[in-house]
C-alpha cells in the first residue's frame, strides 16, 4: 500500500518556533510524505531544508519502543510504579525541593501543563525548569520588566509591513529559514531594508544593506547610543512616553555609556542611527545572540526602550520580536514551565495568583511562594545531592547544558533519575535509571504554540509503535500513582487544554495578557478540528497586537523603560586563553541531532564538526585548512576540523553546538562553556567563553564508509548517516600495527574479504571490505588529512564498487561534491560546473538550471558565494 489514497492530516513542524504548518500522508508502511501546509499563516507551504527532510527522520531503528529499568525491559505498570513510589519516598525522606523536573520545548502545552501541575500544585515544589532556560529565558525577563507580562507585541505580518528591519543576534538565515524567506520577499516586493547586529558574519548578512559586527557582548552600549540619538533629535514619542514611566533614567543611563565598547566604527554607528531613526516602520528581531548572555535581559531591555520611547510598537511593521528556537518554547512560557513563573503568565510571588491557581487545581498543598532552582542551578544542585530524584523530559543536557561535563557526572550519580525520550541512543538516556518511551512527532496529538502567539495543533498521522504513550498520559498516571486521582484522571488531551484555557479566564481577571477563555468549552470534535488561532481567545477579541495605544500589565497599566548599562562577558581573555568562544547553531541540524541526523539529506552539508578561525589567526598558528585543532577552555577540551573564513573576526572563533558522544564524542562543544548566568533571567552565556586554540597533530587520520555500524574508538571521530549507510572522519594519535585488522575491528566484519594498499613507511592504506560482491566498507588512512572525494565514496556501499581504492570517480563520471542544497541534494561541483560550463551568473539562474536555492532559500548565500568567487577568477584571468 502507497498511501496515495490515504487522507493527508494537518500538523505542525517539531523544529523552530516559526511554527509552519504541514501536510502529512501515512504511506501505510510506517512512514510519511510531507509537504508545506499552504494555508497555515506561518508559512503558506513554504518548509526550510529540515522540515522538507521531515519523512527521513520516521522509522523504529533507533526507537526506544518498551520502559526500561537499569538498562532491562520491564511493563509500564513496573516501570511507573517506581517512579511514583521513589519520588514519594525521596520527598518524604528529603522534603519536596529534593526533586525536580527537566522538561523541554520538544512537549506539547498539554504534557507541558500537567508536568508544571504535578509539580508545582500536588509535589508543591518550584523545582521545574526546562531547556527553554537555555534559548529565551531573557527575553521573558526583558518582557516582564518593561510590559508587566511576558507578552509578544506584534505579529509574523509586521516582518512584511516594515521597512526597517534589524536583526540582532539572530541568523535568520539558517535558524527560522521560512521567516527569512517572507524578509527577503518584502525586501524585493517593497525595499524593506535589513541590517544584521552580529560579531560573526552569518549566511543572514547576504541580503542585507548593512552588517554591524559589532563586539560580543556589546549589544546594550549600541542600543543605548541609539536611545540617546533618537533623545538629541528629537525623535521622541512624548505622547506615548506618557503611557509609560522610567525614560529619564533610561535616557541618563544610555547617555553615560561608552559606544566605543561595540570596536564599530563612528560611521558605522551614526549611519546605523539615522536609519532607525528616520524610519518609522521599524521591526526588530531578535534572538539568541541576545539572550545568551550574562546581559541578555539588559540587551533585551535596550531594544525595548528604543520602541517604547518612539512608540514603534504593536502597530502593523514595527515593533520588537523574538523569536524562538523550539516549536513550543512559547508554549512551555504560557503553562508556566520555567521555575520562577505560575500558569497563564501568573506571578509566583503574588499570593492571590497562587491562591487562584492553587483553587483550580483543588491542590493539596500550598503552591510555592519562592522560584525553583533554575537549570544551570538544577544541575549543581543534582551535583552536590540537593536534588536526590530528577525526571528529564525530551531534552539531552549532558550535550546541551553548560559545564555538560559536570553535568553528565551529577546525572550519573544522581540516587534516581527517570527519562522520558523516543530513543535510548542519547548522552543522557544512556545514564537514566528508567526510560520511558514516548510517542513522537507524528504520532502525538496536542498544541504548540510559535513565536508570534499562535496556536496550532499537532496531530498524529502515525499509530503510536510498540509501549509508547504520550507524555500527558505518562504524567498522568505517575500523579495518579502518586495519590491524586481525581486532579490526574483525563482520558484526552483536550481535556488538559479545556483546563488550560479556563485557568487562562482566571488569569484574565488578574490582568493578565495570556487569555484563551474562549476556547474553554472546546468540545472534543472542535478540538480536533482546531485552526491555527493567534491568542488572545476571548468573547471579545482575537488576536492581533499589543501596546499600541500603552495598556501594559504593569499597576498602574504603565510600561517601563529601564536604565541599562554595557557590562562585559563574564569571562575575561587572557594570554592562555586569547579567543572569544561563539557557539550557534548550523542549517541542516537540530539541536543534538536526536532526529535529524537520522537523515542522509541533512547530514550531508555539514558532515562533521568544526571550528571557524579567521585567517589570521590561523596563520599564526600554523594551521591549515581541514587541519584538526585543540580547542581548550578553563573546563574541557574539544576536538574539531578547522574551517579558516573571514566570517569571524580576529580573536573569535565559532563553533556549531549540535554534535554530541553519539555523534562525534570530541565535539561536544557546552562542555568548554562556564555556566555563567544572567543575574536577573537565569539564563547561561553560551556566546562568549574564552578559549585557547591550536593544532591538534595527529599520527594518522582516516576517512570511513560503510553500509552498517561503525564503532570508533579513536581520540578523534565523527560520524554522518548516508544514503548507503555511514560515512566517518577519524584520527588518532597512535597508528594501528594493522589496518586491516584495524577495519575488521571498526566495522565488525571478521570474515569480509579484503582489498587492500597499504604502504607502511608512508603511512597509507586504503582497505575495501567486500561481501557478496558487494561493498560492505572501506577505510582511507594517511599521515596527513585523507585526500580523497568523499561524497563520491560515501554513495559506495552496497554496490560492486570497482574502483574504490582510487578514492575517486572514473573519469566519465562527474563527482557532484559536497552538498550545498540539502532540499534538492546539489553539489558544489554540480554548481560549480554550471556556472563555468553553462554561464549561470546568477542565484536565480542556478535555481532555475539546478533547482538549488528554490525550496528554503537557505543556501542561496553559498550559491552566491560560489559566483563571487568564480567572478573574482574570472577578473583574474
């Protein structure tokens, strides 16, 4: 069956916080075809390289498919049963704040709902936090303190109104592809212009008009000399202002600090300033790079005051935005998923908020009047026996967190730790006590909701497999085991949601921006058939933005513009550690690559980890392009293939933080950064670390192919799935006496015939292990990085493969190169050839000879890339 007759089930994509919408197909083989859904009002059919490879990342190879109970299978009644009956027990020896809960932005608002239920109203513990701590927790921060709630202004619609946009600290580009492609549309529709506020230059500063690059950390000090530019001319809302309360200490604040901390240029500023200035539709968006940071809620508080003190907010094409890394960080927000906050953006600290939702709830216990240990305190707080029972949810920290060494050695001595995940092939699920397999995207059905308010369903359009079960009902049934019956007993998830939208009502009373009461009596059937809806949900209103007319949550109902001032990272350079450490994310990758290294597609562009190093820097030295190198912080050190480019400045280096020890063991990158904290929001500065960097010299590196498993063991390795299989890069610091032994070894082939070169004094050999005529594996070793097409050999596998020694194509076949479009699957030298062979002198010329660049648009800055160069050649010539 092709499931071509099968109806197609409207869902949304698990990646980032744009929220696009999907169509999915079952094929009724257990797999999906997937495309855009062009009526969702995220992105009207538009998906990025990694929604589009969506139906690669399906199947049962890696599923965690039955409970599992120090490392056995056992029944969901044995394996709940003693998560109920150890926490009770850890809570009744240790007290409540002795467990916690890490959960993510991976869980549906409904699972997402009754972990924060659980544990702030029936355990009575603030002790929750989620990994969303980790991607906007300053954004919150900044929000609270200047609106009175954590409430997103405007909409996706303003990014197309605009016309001034500025992205800060954020990558559009690669990280919410499908909102830069409606930028880039407004910009060639209407002349939106685009600047970019970013130290390293990113694929986003391809489209735009100007890149400020400025210094890490520094984004406070130039939004206050925008503050004070927009002061001395007179550019000032002052009738707005009267909505608000806190500019002239605001303004005294930016006026007393130094610009000069940004190392940009006077002209640089000044044209940055009179852009903003001069153009009153405005949007700034903004992300990570903000957030991340021991400033972050001041950097987000700058950004704020700037809008308020104009009054370019929550009018269509101006205001600020953040958006979000995870499909339901905003969802987590509204539920109160983070340890200093209550459901429906209710206060912790007020005690008729927690009065109110204590009543909801009919909890047992008072609900805490103080916030939980947030994540990087959670973790130490597991390290030194504080937290005694943890329960991590869709989340992988030993990979993830900061100090992820001293995290992944808490986790491992933690007296009872339980995770909740749809594979047991993680840093983190490898040192759980219980497992508990949950259901996945595809087969869960609920609500997230995205960067800009709105709310949409994700539905199941595949069977649950094996023992999975979704995570509500999973903490469902731990909360009925653990004494509260009645308060657990929901047989849907719309039953969660209907609770959730009413508490919302009670929230509304309190003057809370979060309001969803008018989807409270939500049948099932309707639930089902939920549209994609931007809250508020009232009897009165839907929608739209705020802060227009003023109208904050504040007492009083005024916004507050807050006195900021430039504070440096918190780690400081010094001559044994002279490099400013940036981590980020890369196009085709998902956080730690639980699912999309699942596919051949996305693995392909970037098939290892790697550190950028400017080409100075690199010089000095003495490293080489696809030279390995060292890269040492005052708490690890990592292993990774140098990438010499002039996107990063002097003195700064980046590094991607997706790899992981199931992946590529040297690269996981959080173990180098501190866990260095926002004083105000918690949340860890993940983009300034200081670190030393040089050559890492090897005696031997490899290069791997095979159709099944590999099982590395040297110093350095990194691992990508093909199409065929597998593909490795390796190096080591002591050579094998045999290679050939050496591969039978890696490949767990004993009894493969061999073919083999092998030239000792050299230090080559190339060994091709065959079974039944056909490739099985091969393996590339040298004294110096190994030179053969690697793309080319890593389609091997399974065929007759007749000159796979040479490491290369015959002649009469063209080798396409690395991957540049992951949609499409087009080689640079399948680029490269059209634009020498054929005249393509253009990225549309290329889409339309190659298709490259015409799905996501993310590669198009590569695409163009490539010509410059080729045009540089050309002059040359």
């Amino acid at each position: 069956m092709d499931g071509a007759g099968l109806p197609e089930t409207r869902s949304t994509c698990p990646y980032c916080g744009v929220g696009c919408g999907v169509l999915l197909r079952a094929d009724g083989q257990g797999g999906l075809s997937v495309r855009g859904d062009p009526d969702h009002p995220a992105n009207f059919g538009r998906l990025c390289s990694k929604g589009s490879a969506l139906a690669e990342t399906l199947g049962l190879e890696s599923r965690l498919l039955a409970p599992q109970i120090d490392g056995q299978e056992a029944d969901w009644d044995a394996a709940l049963q003693l998560v109920a009956n150890r926490f009770k027990q850890t809570i009744a020896e240790h007290g409540r704040d002795s467990v916690a809960f890490y959960v993510s932005g991976q869980m549906l608002t409904e699972d997402y709902y009754l972990a924060n239920k659980l544990m702030k109203g029936f355990i009575g513990s603030a002790n929750i936090d989620t990994n969303s701590r980790l991607c906007m927790a300053s954004t919150v921060a900044g929000h609270r303190r200047a609106f009175g709630t954590d409430t997103v202004p405007g909409t996706y619609e303003d990014i197309e109104e605009a016309d001034l946009v500025v992205l800060v600290g954020s990558n559009l580009a690669w990280c919410h592809p499908v909102l830069n492609q409606r930028l880039l549309a407004a910009k060639k529709a209407r002349g939106t212009r685009i600047v970019v506020v970013d130290p390293r230059r990113t694929a986003s500063c391809d489209g735009a008009d100007m890149h400020l690059a400025l210094a890490p950390g520094s984004d406070v000090a130039l939004f206050n000399r925008l503050l004070s530019d927009l002061a001395k001319h007179g550019a000032i809302d002052h009738d707005y202002l009267a909505r608000t309360e806190g500019f002239d200490a605001a303004l005294a604040a930016a006026e007393a600090d130094d610009v000069a901390v940004t190392g940009l240029q006077e002209a640089e500023i000044a044209a940055f300033c009179d852009l903003w200035r001069t153009t009153e539709k405005v949007v700034t968006i903004f992300s990570q790079g903000v957030n991340q940071s021991t400033s972050g809620s001041d950097k987000v508080n700058a950004i704020l005051n700037c809008h308020l003190a104009t009054g370019r907010i929550g009018r269509p094409g101006m205001g600020p935005l953040s958006v979000t890394g995870q499909p339901n960080a905003m969802g987590g927000r509204e539920v109160g998923g983070l340890a200093n906050m209550l459901a429906c953006h209710l206060d912790l600290e007020n005690p008729d908020h927690r009065a109110a939702v204590r009543d909801c709830w009919d909890a047992p216990t008072d609900i805490p009047d103080a916030p939980g240990l947030k994540a990087v305190d959670m973790f130490r707080a597991v390290g030194d026996g504080r937290i005694k029972a943890l329960w991590i949810i869709h989340t992988n920290p030993v990979v993830s967190m900061p100090e992820a060494d001293l995290v992944r050695d808490a986790i491992a001595a933690c007296p009872f730790t339980v995770v909740s995940d749809i594979t047991a092939a993680t840093d983190t699920a490898r040192l759980a006590d219980v497992l508990l397999p949950a259901t996945a995207w595809g087969e869960k059905d609920g609500t997230v909701t995205n960067s800009d308010r709105t709310i949409s369903r994700q539905r199941a359009a595949l069977p649950a497999p094996g023992n999975t079960r979704p995570d509500w009902a999973i903490l469902a049934e731990v909360g009925q085991r653990m004494g509260w019956t009645k308060a657990f007993d929901y047989e849907t998830p719309a039953e969660i949601f209907r609770e959730h939208a009413a508490l919302s009502g009670i929230a509304a009373k309190f003057g809370r921006d979060f309001d969803i009461s008018g989807l409270a009596a939500l049948g099932d059937a309707a639930y089902e058939q939920l549209e994609p809806v931007r809250w508020p949900v009232t009897a009165e209103r839907q929608g739209g933005r705020f802060f227009a007319e003023g109208g904050f949550f504040h007492p009083g109902g005024k916004g507050r513009l807050l006195p900021v001032r430039h504070r440096p990272p918190a780690a400081r350079t010094e001559p044994r550690y002279p490099f400013r450490l940036n981590t980020g994310r890369v196009r085709d990758q998902w956080h730690t690559m639980t699912r999309t290294a699942l596919s051949p597609k996305l693995s392909a562009h970037l098939a290892e980890p790697f550190l950028e190093i400017h080409p100075t820097d690199a010089t000095l030295l003495q490293i080489l392009p696809a030279d390995l190198v060292e890269v040492q912080s005052p708490l690890a050190t990592a292993i990774l293939r140098a990438r010499i480019t002039d996107a990063v400045q002097p003195g700064q280096v980046f590094a991607s933080m997706h790899w992981t020890g199931e992946t590529a063991p040297s690269a996981r990158i959080d173990a180098l950064v501190p866990g260095a904290t926002d004083p105000v929001s918690g949340q860890p500065e993940s983009k300034a670390s200081v670190v030393a960097v040089r050559p890492y010299r090897a005696a031997w590196y490899g290069f791997a192919v095979s159709r099944g498993e590999m099982k590395p063991d040297s110093a350095y390795w990194a691992r990508a799935r093909t199409g065929t299989g597998y593909r490795a890069e390796l190096a080591g610091a002591v050579a094998a006496d045999n290679w050939e032994e050496e591969a039978r070894r890696l490949f767990d082939l004993p009894d493969a015939v061999a073919v083999s070169f092998q030239d000792a004094g050299r230090g080559l050999a190339r060994i091709a292990l065959m079974q039944d005529g056909h490739l099985a594996a091969a393996l590339f070793v040298a004294k110096t990085p190994v030179a053969v097409m690697r793309d080319y050999l890593a389609t091997l596998p399974g065929t007759d493969a007749p000159n796979v020694l040479s490491g290369r194509p015959s002649a009469d076949m063209p080798d396409p190169g690395p991957v540049l479009c992951s949609c499409f699957g087009v080689g640079v030298n399948t680029i490269l050839r059209g634009i020498e062979n054929d005249g393509l002198s253009s990225v549309d010329a290329v889409g339309a000879a190659l298709q490259a660049g015409t799905n996501c648009g993310s590669c198009q800055p590569e695409i163009a890339a490539l010509l410059s160069a080729a045009q540089v050649r050309e002059a040359a010539e």
